[in-house]
C-alpha cells in the first residue's frame, strides 16, 4: 500500500512537470488556434543556452536574464516571421509550420551546440523528504522528492496566475477572443499582431521556466525534446484550450504512466511501454471526451 | 510547350477520363517508363540503385501512402513508419513461415498493416481534427514496443537486427531453373526491378482510385463531413477505407523498405523520426497529390545526398561531416517548408503545375 | 402546379426543437404535398433553417415525428434521409471545396454508384461502367444549369452566384423525390434570382419534384410557391396558399408589413 501510493503521489508530481510543457502549447493553441509543435526545441534552446552560461561560470542571474531576453526576443521573431504570414490560412498549415519550424531549431540547435550532454543545476535540493512528518495521521512512511515538490510548486504559481490573467485581465479577455475567431477579433480592434507578440513571448518564458526544470531532472540534451511527446497526451486529454486541463491531464498521465510502468509491465513482458500507454490512455479518455475533459466543443453550423 | 490541351475537342466521356488526355504525354510515359525499365536496369550503378533510385521509390510509396490520409482524407496520422514497421515485420513473418513469393508477401504485409490501420483509425469516427493524433501516435509507439518486447517476430534473433537471407527472394515459381533467380532477386539490380514493378503497380492503383467514386468520397469527407453525410457518403466506411488503403501503402513501402533497401529487419529504423519526416515529404510535395508525394520524398531524401555530394566537389571529398550535412538538411528543409506554406501550400506539386500553365502561354506573358 | 389532394409526401407533427433551453421550434405540424412548391417563410431567427436541418435529419427533434414517404421517424439521420430520396443545399454553401464542379456533382450520385474499391483501384468493371453511366447523367443537369465551361474548375474561385448553383446541381444529382433549398437565392442579383428561379420551377414541372425552399424574396416566394407556412419565434402563424398567407393579418404584423 506504502508503495503504491508513493508510485502514485511520485506519478502525480511528475505528471506536473508534464503539466508544463502543456501549457505552454494550450497557451499558444488558446490565443491563436496554432499548435505550436515547436515547443520542445524551444524548451531545449532555453535550457541549452542557459547551461552554455552556467557553465562559464556566468551568474546564475545573469543567465537567467539573458535567457528570459533571448526566450522573448525569438518568440517575436517566430511570430513575426513564421506565424503572421500565415494568419489568413487554415490551421492545420499553421501546425505544419510549426512542425517545420521544429525541424529548422533544432538544426540550428544542434549545430550551434554540439550533442553533448550538459548537467544543469538548479540549486534546488534533489534530497527525499519523509512525508511522515507532513502526515502523521495517516502514519505512513512515504518518500517524496524535495525537487518534486518545488517544481510542482513552481508550476502550480505559474498554471495559477495565468489562469487568473486570463480570466481577469483586458488582455487576457483580448487574448481570448483572438483564440475564439482571429477574424472577427480583428474586426473590433484587437490589435492581433501585439496580442501575438505577446502570447509567444509569454512561451518563450514558460518554456525557459520548464527547460530549466527538465533541465535539473533529466540533464539538458536532445532527449528533452521528447518532452514535447509527453506534453501530447497531457493536453490532449486536458483539452487542447484549458489550462486548468493542462493540469489534470498532466496529473493522469503522470501517475498512469508510473502506475502502468509497475504493474502493467509483468503483464506485457519488458518494459518501455510508458510512450504508448500514455497514448493509449490519452486514447481512452478522448473516446469519451472527444475534445479533452475541458476543451471546447467546435460546432459546426451548416 | 510545343504541346498543350487547346484545340482538342475529346469526343467521349472515356477519353475526358483519361489519365493522360494528351497524345504526346503518353508517349513521355512510354518513353520514360522504357528508360527506367531497360537502360536504368542495364547501365546503372549499386551506388545509384541502392542509395538512390530504390530507396526514393520506396519513401515515394509511403508519402502516398500518408497522403492517402491526410491530404486526400483529412484525417492526421504520425504513425506512419509504425505501419510501415507493421509491413516489414508480416512480410518477414510471411516468408519465413510459409515460405511464400516476395511479391504475395508484400501484398498480405499490406494487408495486414491495413487491418492494424483500421484498428487504429476507428478513434477517427469519434475523434475529429487534431485530437486524432492520439490514435496514431499510439500505434506508433505500440509498434516501436510489441517488436521489441516480442523477439519471436525477428524470429528471436537476439541481435535485434536480421538480415535478410537470399533465400527469401522467391518471386515466382521455377525461377531457379531462370537466370532471374534468388541471388537476382537479392543482387540491387533485381531489388530495383522489383521495387519499380510495385511502384508502378500501386502509383496506378491509386491514380485509378482518385479519380473515382472512392477518391471523390474521400475529399468530400475532408472538406466537409457534414454535408458528405448529407449526400449520402457513410463518412465512417470512408474513413475507415481510407486508413485501411493508406496503412496499406505504408505496409508495402515498409515490406520494401526492409526487402528492397536495406536488405535487414530492423525496427529501430522505424521510428517517430521517420514518421515526422515521411509527413516532412507530404507536406512539402503537396497534399492530395501523387506526383506531390515522390516530388516531396525525392526532395526531402535527397537533399542531404546533394549537399555532401556538392560539398565533395567543391571541397574535396569527405569535408563536410554527417553532422553539418545533417543540421543543414534540416535548417533547410525546416525553411522550405515554412516558405512554401507561406507562397504555396500546395507544396512542389502546385509549383509544378503553375510553371505548366506558364508554359502553356509561352512565350506570351500570363 | 396543383395541390394533390392524396397523402401529403411529407408530414411534420408537433415537432419540437430546443437546444440547450432555448427553443428554436415549438410544436410545428404542417404537411408537404407531392409535386408542390412549399415556401416556409418568416423574419431570421424564426427557426426556419432548423426546421429543414429538422427534416433531413441534421438536428434532431426532442419532440414530433417525420413522416416522409409513408414511413415515420422519430429521428431522422442525414444519411437515412438521402437514401429515401431528400436532397438539399445549405444556407452557407456546403460545396466540397477541394474538389471541381463537375467532381462535386458527381459526388450527388454517390448513392447510386456500387462499385468496391477494388474496382476502382484497377478501374474495372462496375467503376468503369458506373463512372461513365453517371457522368451522362451528371452532364445533362451540367446543361440544364449552364455550368459547361466550368466543369473542370475547382469550385472554391468561383463566385458566390456560381457556387449556389452548382451546390444546386449537386442536389439535383441525386434525382430526390423531395428537394430542401436553404435560401438558394441569398445573395444574388436579380438576374441571378431570375435564373435559379426558372431552374427552380423546370425542376419542378419536368421532373415532379417536391421543393421545400426558404426564401426572403417575397416576389420570388408569391410567384413560384403553390403553399406557403409562416414562422415568427419558432412557431407556425400560417400555412396556405400565397393569396391566403398575403392577407393574413398575424402574417403582416410579424413579417410582411408592420415593424416590430
């Protein structure tokens, strides 16, 4: 029983972490109806540029400016370069552009850094706590990871605050018209170009935030762009329009992976089935809910 | 042009049908297709057969076979070189067991990857748009998975990688008694023949079907569904039609792929990365196009041969290292694509056709 | 152009249709008669086009049923209602953009085109047979409404008057027993109106189809209808002939003549 809940609280805690890299997607995906599917390089640029300071012996501070600067400043070339051109067409060129934009950084990526492997330090304690001393009613000895839970903070005040941006600000109203219908967003004065200047600058800070954690977890190189294929079935499930899902979604597939890799691994013999079981459970739960526990319904009017 | 379609009247509706109305294209094709069957086969290289013609003939197969979905369909799917692996590994299975002919092979691998694709299009019928990456992201990793976790289909070879032996290459009966035998079959010049006839065989197929009742169900079903449904069309049968042809495609192109290309069975090969890349030749060839998808999957393979060839002469051989050549395959790649969504999303096979009309008023302006 | 006085081809009975609390229809009954041109007017809103979507199945009814044909249904499916012969165009044009005119016509006939796909992919034969079987047919309604030197145009340039009318020959395609047109003549010029209303009314008078159309145009309306049914606010305020439904007092109030 012990075991099982520290599988599944370890589950829940990292399915945060996927949290964050989804909602850098449902951001994007909420302001202007592109899936950004460049998210992950723009998480490892974050983070290797970042590391490559570090390294240098530069000031933690320093680099983290620096890299917030950079973060901002290419998410408005990304949208002034790849994404305004393309306002007027379907979404799904939208998404190919992205996927094609990909594929551009992490050439330049990979060419401007070479494939090493670099360590990243957050200076956040990656010592166990003892969860008896939070819990003692329930006299349980459950071992948690102090990184853990800084991070699931880090993202909670994140998903927190931009949750309420969005729900309370003029700007966070504007962004959600855009996301609605650009068009008619348009028509009423929304000034679309700085509304999506904003949002990907706004990315750009979270994937800086998220690359720097991943960063600590999994040490920077180019497997953190599989983060990116993680963050898939999180939004998928959330609903591709709800950062609140981001979160949920992030929780289910966290602690279904941890769960699945467990037990269900002596069912199907080996191991490595954690990629299609976050699929195939992203799966069940559109089959019920074809656009995500909390995303929006398209109706089509005929 | 010295030719064009002005000034001939067609006089029935079959030959308003034709694939190629005009008189001097299908001489072109003829002509073409005596060139590659006769003196390609004669006088080219391993080099060109192997790393050139085979394998852009095969990825050819599979972008069709993705356009299939997503550019006649509308329906998304990254799961592409999981089928393909689906393909490999029946067709493995097929003649080592049964000790069937390549050719039958390559057919039921098809098959088989068909059935596995319309298990995983059935989310289609309730998952719409994007959300339906899902599915086929699923079935890509399960593939990665099952022919990992399962040795029996490598028939437990513990390397993890099988070359295919000589032996398999059974194309028809009696062929020993032949000079057209295994060791043929298994040499690049008859893998070239082999992958050129299946070419040829499926390119027709799908031009066939296009341009019928089952093409026009499927357009109708991407453009709008409602309305399809409104007319008649059973958006579900097309759909899952759809993923059963296309995971079809993909099965072959990946029976090929391991047959006709690299000569092992290796599902390493078959991976996300793939996947992405085949969509790379979809989009970049054009969506809804046959001659877009070898357009795209000659681009998309190609250019990194062109760089490090041109680098080679340029600079001398073995200067630009496979990393260089591999980051600016995908700069640039990741650019074209990006320029062409922005001037022509119809990708290399919408350029194809505006130079044509161009030329169709040649020398006069437009 | 008379009223057959034997079963109505259409019978609609106290349907009722909300979507999520609001109610677009309550309790509408009225009948559609073999051979007749019926009118359903009224001001927007009124719930004239849910009231189509109702019949050819696109919306379903909380209440009421559909009669068509002899045969009732509760719930009418899209699909159910092109096989028993209901064909229709949208308000908003619901052509297959990708595709040409001659290929979104040919799509009309769908229904009537057996062959497997095996067939097709080696072009053999029920897909050849059919392929040029259909396109005879496809040609003559090509002719009928002008579309000859368009044929091979892919239908998303071709302008807004154009698009109706090949949306219009898709419908047609189908060779319905009942055709359903949502404001086919919304934004059109006048010539435009006059053309797709003589199509209207040939179509009628040749072939015996049964029009259920929505229109704005009360010229139009008074001119080619044999029967006309009045909406205001989701429910039914007349049904009659047009020389009734003119001097019809509610009818004025809501919709003809005095301001709300």
């Amino acid at each position: 029983m012990e075991f099982f809940l520290e599988v599944l609280v370890g589950g829940l805690l990292s399915g945060v972490m996927y949290s964050l890299v989804a909602i850098g997607f449902v951001l994007i995906y909420k302001s202007s109806g592109v899936f950004n599917f460049a998210q992950g390089t723009m998480l490892l640029l974050a983070a290797l540029t970042f590391v490559s300071m570090t390294e240098r012996q530069v000031d933690f501070k320093i680099a983290f400016i620096i890299t917030l600067v950079m973060m901002v400043v290419l998410g408005i070339i990304v949208e002034r370069t790849v994404m305004r051109p393309l306002a007027n067409q379907s979404l799904l060129s939208l998404f190919m552009a992205t996927v094609g934009l990909n594929y551009f950084l992490e050439g330049l990526a990979q060419g401007v850094w070479d494939s090493a492997v670099h360590g990243l330090e957050l200076g956040i304690s990656n010592d166990p706590i003892f969860l008896i001393d939070e819990l003692p009613a329930l006299g349980l000895d459950i071992i948690i990871s102090q990184f853990d839970i800084a991070a699931a903070v880090i993202a909670g005040t994140m998903i927190l605050g931009l949750t309420l941006f969005f729900q309370y600000t003029r700007t966070g109203l504007s962004l959600r018209a855009v996301s609605d219908d650009h068009m008619a967003a348009m028509a009423v004065g929304i000034p679309l170009n700085r509304i999506w200047a904003i949002v990907w600058a706004v990315t750009g800070v979270i994937c800086l935030i998220a690359g720097l954690l991943w960063g600590d977890r999994v040490s920077v190189s180019f497997t953190l762009t599989a983060a990116v294929l993680k963050g898939l079935p999180v939004i998928l499930i959330g609903g591709l329009t709800s950062i609140p899902g981001a979160i949920v979604g992030g929780l289910i597939i966290g602690a279904s992976e941890k769960l699945g890799e467990i037990y269900l691994a002596e069912i199907f013999g080996g191991q490595g089935i954690e990629h299609w079981w976050a699929y195939t459970t992203a799966l069940i739960f559109l089959m019920i809910r074809p656009t995500g526990i909390f995303g929006e319904k398209e109706i089509e009017r005929v | 042009m010295y030719y064009r379609e002005a000034g001939r009247l067609v006089k029935s509706f079959a030959s308003d049908r034709r694939m190629l109305p005009l008189m001097e294209d299908r001489w072109i094709l003829i002509a073409f297709m005596a060139f590659m069957y006769i003196v390609v086969t004669a006088f080219a290289s391993d080099y060109l057969f192997s790393a050139i013609l085979i394998p852009m003939m095969v990825l050819g197969i599979a972008t069709l076979g993705l356009n299939i979905a997503v550019g006649y369909t509308g329906q998304l799917s990254l799961g592409t070189a999981g089928f393909m692996c689906f393909g490999a590994f029946a067709a493995f299975n097929l003649v080592l067991r049964l000790d069937m002919y390549l050719p039958m092979a390559f057919f039921l691998a098809g098959i088989i990857a068909g059935i596995v694709g319309i298990f995983f299009g059935l989310p289609s019928l309730r998952i719409k748009g994007f959300y339906l990456i899902v599915s086929t992201l699923a079935a890509q990793f399960f593939a990665e998975w099952v022919f990992n976790a399962y040795p029996w289909f490598l028939d437990n070879n513990s390397s993890g990688v099988v070359a295919l032996p000589q032996h398999h290459y059974q194309v028809f009966p009696f062929q020993e008694l032949t000079p057209l035998n295994a060791e043929f079959w298994h040499s690049y010049k008859g893998r070239y023949l082999l992958t050129l006839t299946v070419t040829l065989l499926l390119v027709l197929a799908c031009k066939n079907m296009v341009r019928s009742s089952t093409g026009r169900n499927w357009m109708a079903v991407r453009d709008m569904d409602i309305a399809a449904n409104v007319i008649g069309i059973s958006v579900a049968k097309t759909k899952l039609m759809a993923f059963f042809i296309s995971t079809f495609y993909c099965g072959v192109a990946g029976a090929m792929y391991s047959y006709c290309y690299i000569g092992n069975l290796d599902f390493m090969i078959f991976n996300l990365r793939r996947s992405f890349l085949i969509m790379f030749m979809v989009i970049v060839g054009g969506l809804g196009s046959i001659l877009g998808s070898f357009l795209g999957a000659i681009f998309v393979y190609g250019w990194p041969i062109l760089i490090t060839r041109m680098g080679d002469f340029i600079f001398g051989g073995g200067t630009l290292d496979t990393a260089f050549v591999e980051n600016n395959s995908k700069i640039v790649v990741g650019t074209i694509i990006i320029v062409l969504l922005i001037r022509e999303p119809g990708g290399f096979a919408a350029l194809w056709s505006t130079t044509k009309q161009k030329l169709r008023s040649w020398p006069f302006a437009n | 152009m008379s009223t057959e006085s034997k079963e109505p081809l259409l019978v609609l009975e106290d349907i009722s249709l909300s979507f999520k609390g609001v109610k677009a229809i309550t309790d509408i009954s009225f009948n559609v008669y073999e051979g007749e041109i019926c009118s359903v007017i009224g001001p927007n809103g009124a719930g004239k086009s849910s009231m189509l979507n109702v019949i050819n199945g696109v919306y379903i009814p909380q209440e009421g049923t559909i009669t068509f044909d002899g045969k009732q249904f509760n719930k009418m499916k899209p699909h159910t209602a092109a096989v028993m012969g209901i064909a229709r165009t949208f308000q908003n044009i619901a052509l297959f953009k990708g595709m040409s005119v001659l290929d979104n016509i040919m799509s009309g006939r769908n229904l009537m085109m057996k062959a497997s796909f095996w067939e097709t992919a080696l072009n053999i034969g029920r897909a050849k047979k059919e392929e040029l079987e259909h396109r005879l047919e496809v040609e003559k309604i090509i002719e009928f409404l002008g579309l000859q030197s368009i044929r091979k145009t892919p239908v998303a340039s071709l302008p807004y008057g154009l698009q109706k009318r090949v949306e219009l020959g898709r419908a047609l395609a189908a060779e319905p027993k009942m055709l359903l047109l949502d404001e086919p003549m919304a934004g059109m010029t006048m010539e435009e109106k006059l053309d797709m209303s003589c199509f209207i009314q040939e179509v009628n008078r040749n072939l015996g189809t049964t029009i259920v159309l929505i229109e704005h145009d009360m010229g139009v309306v008074m001119d080619i209808s044999d029967h006309v049914v009045v909406l205001d606010y989701g429910k039914k305020i007349g049904d009659g002939p047009p020389s009734e439904i003119m001097n019809n007092q509610d009818v004025i109030d809501a919709y003809l003549g005095v301001s709300h």
